[in-house]
C-alpha cells in the first residue's frame, strides 16, 4: 500500500483526498443542527444589503444563494461551506505546489484536513469559510504577480483581498501582510512606489465600496462594532494572562502538537532562512496577522478563529520545515505522526462527541445534575427546542414570539415549522443586527412568548410597560439523543 502510494502522482491523490472529504462533507452537513451564527447569518440573508451591523455581506449573499438553489434547508445553508473548502485546499495545493514541489503540496493538504479548526470551517457556513478562501486565492495571486510584470495580477490581487473584507474585515490586514512582505523584501520594495500599488488599493476600494456605501447611509456602524470587538473600551490594559488564553485557544484549535510545530518552524524558519524569499513570502502571510491578534489579546483575548486566514501559509511552512528536519533526522517521524495523529482523533472527536459522552457517567436526572461538557452543544437541541417552543405557541394562542439574544431568535425563525419572525426586546437591540430591523408591536389581544436562557427574572420595566401579565409557562432543557444540553425558559406575556 506504502508503495502504491509513493508511487501514485501527489496530484492524483490530491484530487482523491478533495474528491473523498467533498463527498463526506456533504452529507456529513445533514447529520447536524444549525449553530446560531449559521441561523443569525441565514436570517441575513432573507433581508439582502449591502452590509450588516456585525460583518459584512458576503456571508449573507452566499447563504441566499445556496437557499435559493437547494431551499431553506441545512443542506443549503452550508453547502457553500463545503464548496468553498474544496477550492481552498485545491489553493493550497497550488500554492504550496509553485513554492516547493508536489509532496510539499501534498503534505500540506493533508495536515491542513485534519486541524480542528479547518475542518470545522469546512461544514459551518461561517464568515471564516469565505475569509480563509479569499485569503488563499490572494496569497496565490500576489507570488505570481510579484513574478511577472502584469499590472492586471495587482488589480486581482485587490478584488482578491476585497472580496475578504467583504466577508470579514481581517481580510484587510492582509494589505499590511503585502506591504510587510515588500519592505522586508529588497529586491521587491520598488514595487511599493510604483503604480501596481495605486491599482491594488483602486481594486481594492472597488471591491469594499458596499461597506463603505452602507457604513455612510448607517453613521458608521462597523467602526463602532471594532471598537467594541477589540476590547478597548476606555482604555488599553494589559492583561497577561488574557494573552494565555489567546495562545491556549490557538493551541486547542489547531491541535497542540501542530500549534507547537507551527511556533518552532516559525522562529526556525525566521531566525535561519529568513533570506529565502519563499520563508519571507510565508511568513509575511502569518506574522502580522498573529502579531496584531497577540497585541490585542494583551488586553482581553479574542474568539479563537480571528486568525484563521493565518494559517494557510502557516500550514506550509510547517511542512516545509519539518520536511527537512526529518529527512535529516528520520527518528522525528515519530514526532510528526503523533502530531498527526492527534489533531486526527481531536478532528474525528469533533465530528462527533457521542463516544466521549457514552464513556462519562449518564446523567439520570437533568434537571439536578449540571449536563456534561460537549463541544458539540451549540449544534445541539435545537429542533427539542423548537418543538418546545410551537407547543407553548399553540397552546397559548400565540401571536408574537420574543428573545433575550440573537441566538435564540435565530433558531425559531429556522426550526419552527413556519419560520416566522421573532423579535429581540429593545434593550438588547445594541450589539446585534436586530437593531437595525424594523422592531415589534404591541397591540390589544397581543399574546407573546419571551424565551430567555436566564436563569433571572424577565427584563420587568420592559415587559411591564408593554404587557399586563407575564407569567412563566415552561423550564426545560432541550435534549439531544436523551442528553440535556441548554436550560430555556419560556414565559407568557399578554395584553388585555
């Protein structure tokens, strides 16, 4: 087998190990509930813009186009998810191809299909899907465009990275990634002075311009949702151990091994070869959007995914560097197939958390015994929740259905049989796209349901102001396969 494999093209098994992981994924995409950032996106996308209060638009316009093709359903919610990490690992290959030669590309695909965090972003349609492609597809333009004289590369470089922001704003540090890459690069830094700079930054602008249309028409909400995002709300602190908790969450995501390798291929890399112009393209691609995050999380850590476009040079020169170390050192490979093997079982584990639930003790009693940790939860429950929720509505007559958060919100407008349209209670507008929606009202003979996973009493000024009666109806845990996984607490609110 050993041999066949040597002997069989590193691009035949590529397009094998694409063609294996598409099909899989696709049908894995059925087997699991929403997350509420894919029900809060699908909503999104049923009001079209030229942007939203949390992100850009691109999220929402792949959505409606995978619903409009395949209908509101899990399957067409996601299935861009899996098409577009079927066209980033075939850019991987590419470029880790034109960097180094077929078994570098080839290792690269494979490391990259068992880190957690890839293949999460290969099943959830998330912005990250659509920021890591674009990534690649502009770290491959921007080698060529740097190896040939045609202004054009520059101008799909901008769209490249555009069509990022577009999808998460992190894209655009990649223009820093660029200028960083050109300093450092002396042969190179011409290029920063010519006019394939103005075509990049006009590309670029073309590309951003329903963001910045939308910002002006909305008071530039996105600079107010940064400012909050990044934790600096007064003032900058620092915090230590908030930065290790940034590096904790790269080491979980990753895999600890690999985050391991990645950090010492890094330094190796940096302190050794920095005058290998492949070494500075990949680490110009890695360093500032890592260096910025690290910077950041001084202050308060931030989601462990912010970082993920990183990761697509990050990935090749590990293999570039761990290459040569065990071609030097055979007795490594052990190392390198333990680190494989474990972001393997976390990434399998990830699929599926039910082997590791079986083996902890059974929960007999949910409502007195807190349910044990699943990694899976927030996929979890949704369809018992709903179902929870249609028999409060019908049991009450129910005429408008109210939420504490965007989540919860979500969920019912996609798992309730008619999808209708929930509301979020005013004073809980501020941080989310419901704010900029057009909100609810309250009439005579108006019956409502206020979900809530709060423990606390309802929000009572507002309730009170705008309802004559609210009372609690329900306090269960939504199930998952007789597992409990997340306490809802549903009350009646009515208006003579």
């Amino acid at each position: 087998m050993l041999s066949f494999l040597r002997q069989t093209s590193p691009v035949r098994l590529a397009i094998f190990l694409l063609f294996a992981l598409t099909a899989y994924r696709l049908w894995f995409i059925t087997q699991m509930e929403l997350v509420p950032d894919e029900g809060y996106y699908w909503l999104w996308s049923k009001h079209l813009a030229w942007s939203y209060r949390d992100k850009g638009p691109a999220v929402a316009w792949t959505i409606a186009l995978g619903t409009k093709i395949f209908g509101n359903t899990v399957f067409g919610i996601r299935f861009f998810a899996v098409a577009l990490s079927t066209a980033t690992g075939a850019l991987l290959f590419l470029l880790a191809r034109r960097l180094y030669d077929d078994r570098v590309a080839l290792w690269t695909l494979l490391v990259a299909s068992v880190i957690p965090l890839v293949a999460v972003g290969s099943i959830l349609m998330t912005i990250d899907s659509l920021s890591v492609f674009f990534w690649a597809w502009a770290a491959l333009i921007f080698w060529k465009a740097i190896h040939r004289d045609n202004v054009m590369d520059w101008f799909w470089l901008g769209l490249a990275i555009g069509a990022g922001f577009l999808a998460k704003f992190t894209n655009g540090v990649q223009l820093i990634c660029i200028a960083f890459f050109l300093l450092w690069s002396k042969e190179h830094r011409p290029l920063l002075f010519s006019r394939k700079m103005f075509v990049l930054g006009g590309a670029f602008g073309l590309s951003v311009l329903p963001v910045l249309w939308w910002n002006m028409q909305t008071g530039w909400v996105h600079a107010m949702a940064l400012h909050t995002r990044s934790g600096v709300d007064k003032s900058f602190q620092i915090h230590p151990l908030e930065l290790l908790q940034f590096i904790g969450g790269q080491f979980g995501v990753i895999s600890p091994l690999i985050a391991l390798g990645m950090v010492i291929a890094a330094v190796a890399l940096l302190w050794k070869k920095h005058t290998d112009e492949r070494v500075r393209f990949l680490l110009s691609q890695f360093l500032p959007l890592y260096g910025l995050f690290a910077f950041f999380s001084l202050n308060k850590a931030g989601q462990a995914n912010w970082a993920a476009p990183a990761l697509v040079t990050g990935i090749i020169f590990t293999v570039v560097y761990w290459r040569e170390i065990v071609a030097r050192k055979p007795a490594w490979r052990f190392g390198i197939g333990a680190a494989f093997g474990v972001a393997l079982l976390m990434t399998v584990l990830m699929h599926n958390t039910d082997p590791l639930l079986i083996a902890a003790r059974p929960i007999t009693d949910a409502l007195h015994r807190r349910p044990m940790p699943d990694p899976l939860r927030r996929a979890r429950g949704w369809q018992d929740f709903a179902a929870h929720v249609q028999a409060a509505r019908e049991t009450n007559q129910v005429n408008l259905l109210l939420a504490d958060n965007y989540a919860q919100a979500s969920m019912m407008a996609f798992y309730l049989p008619d999808q209708p349209t929930p509301y979020l209670l005013p004073a809980i507008y501020g941080d989310t796209q419901f704010t900029l929606w057009p909100g609810y009202q309250v009439a005579s003979g108006t019956r409502a349901l206020y979900v809530t996973t709060s423990q606390s009493l309802p929000p009572q000024k507002i309730l009170q102001r705008e309802f004559n009666k609210v009372e609690l109806v329900e306090n269960f845990w939504s199930q998952y396969h007789g597992r409990p996984m997340t306490q809802f607490y549903i009350y009646l609110c009515t208006r003579n």
